[in-house]
C-alpha cells in the first residue's frame, strides 16, 4: 500500500488477538438480518454492563467475517430489543450497518479494500471491531502524490489523505453552516494544492476580506486602493450592470450604448493611427464585447452628437437619460478603480499579469477583496475574472492551470434562475462544464448549498460536507453522495466544528475526518487582521474620520491630469480652460457647493478624471451661426455679456449644478424668440 502509515499499521494489527469470541475484545455481535445493502447485527450486553456497548458508535466502521473475506459495514442506527435497558440484566441490542465493501485477498497475494461485495455476510457471522490495517487499507487512494489534510475521526493515529491531482482535475466543493471551520479547510487544501502543483494560480473571490491573513507570503491581496479593472474589459451586459446600478437595464439605452461602443472603440484605435483610413472588415470586427479601449470622453461625445441631430425626436429622452447615468457611473469616488487615469490605456496585459499572476513571481495566489467594491458592481466583477480565467486557460492551450474559489458561491449562482446576475451565472457554469478541458478547476465554498445551482454542485467531484443543520442543505448534500452510501450523512448535523465527511474521486470511500488545525498566524482572519482591543473609546473615535470613509469622497490626486488638459486646450481662450469649465457646468461637475469661492476650490479633491472629457471637436459653422444668434438674443434681453449655454440647462437644475447660489431666473429660448422681431433674425 502506498499510504505512509499503512506498514506501520499492519504491524500493529499482526499484535491483534485472534480470539475473536473473547468478550471485550473484537467481537461485538452476530448477523441476524442482510439485505443487498445493509445488515442487522444483534449483540448482548451482559448484567447490565456497557463495555461491549462502548464499543458501537454511529458512524463507525465494523467488519464481518464471511470466510477469508471480512465485509466493511458503516454504523448508522441501533437500539435495544425493548427500547429499555435494564440493571444488572443481560440487554439486547440491534445495530443497522450499511455494507460498504470487503477486504480481499488479491491474486497477487496481498490484501486489498475494493467497494464491491463478492460474498454476503451469512446469518449468525460474526461481526467485531475493525483492524486498524483494514482502515489503512480502506482509506488509502493507492496513489503515490497524496497529501495529509488531518486525522481519521475513527481512528486518531491514522492519517486523512486525500489524492491533490484528483481533486483539481475536475472541481470540489466545500459546505457547512456558519463557523464550523470552512475558510480554515479552505486554506489548508490550497496550501496543500500549491505544494503539490507549484504552477498552479489560483483566484480568491473573498467578499469578507479574510483571506489575506490565510497566506502573507504566498499570496497578493487586490482591493479598491490597488485595483485597475479597466470599464472596457466589459461586456455589455457587465458594463450595463454598472450604469444601471444593478437595475434592469432600459431596453432603448441598451441598444444606444450596443451602437456607440463600437464607435467608441474604433475612435480611440483611429486616433492611435493617426487618422489613417481603416478597413470595413476591421470596423466589422469590432462589437460591444471585444475588450478594446476606448474613451468615456468619445462615449459622451457620441451620444452628444445623436442628441443634437434635427431627426430622432423619441430618442432623445432615451438619449439624455443614459447620458446622465453614464455621468454619474464615471463621476462615483468608488468606481475610481474602473473610470481612473490609469483605465484609459490598453493595460490589458498588466491587469492579467498582477490578477493571475503571470508569471506570479512567488505568490501565486491572488485574493480578490471585494468588500470594498460597492454591491451593485460587485456582480459584474466576478463575472469579468471568471470569464478571464477561463479564456486565458483556453487561449494558453493548457498552459496556465488555474483554480478558482468562490467564497459564499450561493451568491453568484443561486438556484432560483431568475436571481443572480446572468453573465456571472453563465461565466461560473462554463468552468464548472468546460472547464476541466483546458485547465481550469473550480472551487464552491457556501453555507447553503440548497441555494446554489445543483448543475454547479453535480459537476464538483470531490466534496467536504462539514455540519449542516438545515434540513434542505442536508437532503441537496445526500442527493450528491453515491447511493452505497447514503447513510453516510445520516449524522451530518451533529458533527464537531473542523470535521468534514468527505467524498468523491479524492479520496477512497467516504471518509469521516478532521482537518489538522493550522497556525494562528495562517488562519483566515477579516480584513487580514484580528479584532483588535485599542484604547480608543467611543469617547475619543474620530467620526469625521468614519464618515468620509463611508462617503469615500476622498479621491486620487489629479491635479496634474487636469494641468495637462489644460494645457492641451490651449490655455484659457476660447477653446481652453472656457471649454473644460463649461462642459463641466453643462454635466454638473465641478465644485459640490456652489457657494463656495473659486480661490478655495481644491483640484485634488475633486473626483471626477478630466482627461476623460470629450475632447474638442472641430467648428460646426451651422452650429456657431445658431450659436450666435442665440447669444445676440439672450445679450439683448438682458443687456450684458452672454451667459452659460442655457440649451443644455434642465428647466429644473439642483442647486449643487449651479455657478451661483444668487442666480436670477433667466428667460428661456422660447421666450426670448418669442419677443424679437422674425425681421432680426432672418440672415441678411
């Protein structure tokens, strides 16, 4: 056998007596009762004693003789003859065992465990405690690269091993209720993972920010503050998921971003040409999907454009609508790590390097913290790293092996098919389906697995059931587990916090196990960090403090961006800053209250990117002769300089949008035309 501790087992059980009918010893009872699958053993307990009784326990394995075979039966139920127990009298007592296999005797001469049961235990064979080399032999995988995960819950001085390759070939699944040592589990099984398959990567989707502390030196921890996940890595539906914040999107603004993208797209390429003339194959090529970069600022630009056309009256309302949630997607503090200076770029090939860590450099895990990304994004961005993961695998012909792991899976992949976000949903199942072909392993870790999508449980191989107390949970965990072995999860709720039961090509048979407890500076911990007691009191917390980490106002420093596209307009003319301060005013950027003075406006503070502005078009002469006309109209009825472009004005604008807290109402357009003379405006 290739288990470490198999030999030393057998010699131990050379030492086991062979009378097996000494009372306390080996012998426990006698077959009165077999099925196809399971037995019924009767045994007595004399004058009242319970050192034969101590020996049976649920869930324990027993052996029965049936000639040179023993057969492994499971303990799962027993009682007495009279549900009594009486005194100083002989009691007896049924134990119901489920057959799991037999140890035999293999032509080439040795013992071996196989699942399968050539002879029936006949009635009245003998059934006695199981020899410790009978345990080795069953739990051992017969493979050479097996790890040590714990200990046989059993038998305390046999080793729990599992088969690593087996394990990642295909997918796993870890369940259990809330505490009972999950993300331990997790973090031991990766540990073990990466030492057996060195150029294994692996991708942890943490929601609770815990696992940074599960592995300091092996493992790089992205969030908020050190992330780029360029917008244009989306797809549309994950890009819509954004600007609708999580709604259904409008059916009307879903087409106009499907038509403008593109344009977008090969705007920023032209540019990039120097405005040589590009195919139509190549301008065919391009879609809403393809992760090209383009410019927020030519997005805006285009929807600009549409809405100024004369025909396309019904989707004007269409129009302005999705241009102020485009706005106020790119204009949000928390979206920085999309809409930043550093996502206006083709930094494709960085982000891959630093998320999936290629070439890896020593840390080849990645911990994705997500408790910081707001929750409406959160969706499209679990489903941007799933579908990367799984093309690059694809696209590497099998050269990246890559795990994963899913923490809280039940959110992503619900099993109700109309919750959940669509695109994370297709993204998971096609790794959980495809994914084995090319080198991507999957891991579940939920705590409801009766709300995760049974398509993505049957396709895990190998599962770790640790306690469950609800009975939905329960039943989902039953239906997964061979029908040999049923009986297995009849006491899953009631097992001990760090044990598991598990199953599946990993391992042998269903196996009852406890995890070897790992280091305290390794175990998973929020945040990366303990709860730590300080002197701080509720008396002395800074809230200002709290609160503008809440606000998250608190923006990258910009200034120069802003000096660069300053100086790019050429100053402050006509086309200059003018241009950047008007824009800003039209699409309510700018100073958050409008009572304050220019001299105390701070540029650092302010979080919106402005080289992502659309960039100066060249004139439009129709357009500077409406222009005209409409400021002649507005200096004549109110007897001074022109004021801001009052056409892109809302009739009703909040007061954070405007320049001046004592504004006078200003006559609209309509009005204004309707005063002049038609002599005056007619051209000459």
């Amino acid at each position: 056998m290739l288990n470490n501790e198999l030999h030393s087992s057998i010699s131990a059980a050379e030492q086991d007596r062979r009378d097996t009918l000494k009372r306390g010893n080996r012998f426990l009872g006698r077959v009165v009762a077999c099925s196809g699958s399971r037995a019924t053993i009767a045994a007595i307990a004399e004058n009242g004693e319970t050192s034969l009784t101590e020996l049976w326990s649920v869930g324990r394995l027993i052996s029965i003789t049936v000639g040179e075979n023993r057969v492994v039966a499971l303990v799962y139920s027993m009682q007495t003859a009279t549900n009594e127990w009486g005194e100083e009298l002989d009691n007896t007592f049924r134990i119901e065992v489920e057959l799991m296999g037999e140890v035999h005797l293999s032509p080439s001469g040795r013992e071996e465990f196989s699942a399968g049961i050539t002879q029936y235990p006949y009635l009245g064979a003998i059934a006695h405690r199981i020899r410790s080399a009978d345990l080795a032999r069953i739990y051992d995988t017969g493979k050479n690269d097996t790890c040590v995960i714990g200990k046989l819950t059993q038998d305390e001085s046999l080793d729990a091993s599992i088969h690593v390759p087996s394990m990642l070939s295909k997918h796993f699944a870890i369940v259990g209720t809330t505490g009972v040592g999950k993300s331990t589990a997790v973090s031991l099984l990766l540990h073990k993972a990466i030492a057996s398959d060195p150029k294994l990567r692996v991708l942890i989707l943490d929601p609770h920010n815990e696992f940074a502390a599960a592995f300091p030196d092996i493992a790089v921890v992205i969030d908020t503050d050190n992330l780029d996940l360029p917008f244009w890595l989306m797809k549309l539906e994950e890009f819509a998921e954004v600007i609708f914040r999580g709604r259904p999107p409008v059916p009307e603004e879903l087409d106009i971003l499907r038509d403008v993208i593109p344009e977008a797209k090969r705007a920023f390429k032209g540019s990039a040409d120097s405005g040589l003339a590009r195919r139509t194959s190549e301008k065919s090529s391009i879609t809403a999907d393809t992760p090209v970069p383009y410019r927020m600022a030519d997005l805006l630009a285009m929807i600009d454009e549409r809405i100024g056309r004369l025909e396309g009256r019904n989707d004007k309302p269409h129009l302005r609508s999705l241009k102020v949630k485009v706005i106020g997607a790119i204009n949000d503090p928390r979206y920085n790590f999309m809409f930043s200076s550093n996502t206006i770029t083709d930094t494709i090939l960085e982000t891959i390097a630093k998320i999936f860590r290629i070439p890896g450099d020593g840390r080849p895990i990645t911990t994705f913290q997500l408790a910081g990304i707001p929750s409406e994004v959160v969706n499209s961005v679990a489903s941007v790293l799933c579908r990367m993961a799984f093309e690059i695998a694809l696209w590497s012909n099998g050269g990246v092996h890559m795990l994963v792991v899913c923490e809280e899976a039940h959110r992503y992949v619900p099993a109700d098919a109309s919750l959940g976000f669509v695109p994370t949903r297709q993204a998971i199942a096609r790794i959980a389906k495809e994914g084995r072909k090319y080198g991507v392993s999957l891991g579940i870790i939920t705590q409801r697995p009766g709300e995760l999508d049974p398509t993505i449980l049957s396709q895990c191989s190998t599962v770790f059931a640790m306690r469950l107390s609800n009975d939905r949970d329960q039943e989902i965990i039953r239906s997964a587990i061979p029908n040999s072995s049923i009986s297995t999860t009849s006491f899953i709720s009631s097992i001990g916090n760090g044990e598991a039961i598990a199953f599946g090509e990993a391992v042998a048979v269903p196996m009852r196990m406890r995890f070897t407890r790992i280091e305290e500076k390794n175990l998973p911990k929020a945040n990366g960090i303990g709860v730590k007691i300080t002197d701080e009191t509720p008396d002395t917390v800074d809230l200002r403090n709290v609160v503008s980490r809440m606000r998250a106002m608190n923006g990258p420093d910009i200034s120069s961006f802003q000096n660069a596209y300053t100086a790019s307009l050429g100053g402050s003319d006509g086309n200059g800053a003018g241009t950047e301060e008007k824009y800003s005013d039209d699409i309510g950027f700018g100073r958050e209250n409008p009572d304050i003075a220019d001299e105390s406006f701070d540029a650092a503070a302010e979080p919106y990117n402005p080289a992502m502005l659309p960039r100066v078009e060249p004139p439009n002469p129709q357009l500077e002769r409406f222009n005209q006309i409409r400021s002649q109209l507005m200096s004549d009825e109110q007897g001074g300089p022109p004021r801001p472009d009052p056409y892109r004005t809302p009739p009703r604008t909040p007061p954070s949008f405007s320049q001046s807290g004592t504004d006078q109402p200003r006559p609209s357009l309509r009005e204004s035309l309707l005063k002049k003379p038609l002599s005056s405006i007619i051209r000459k």
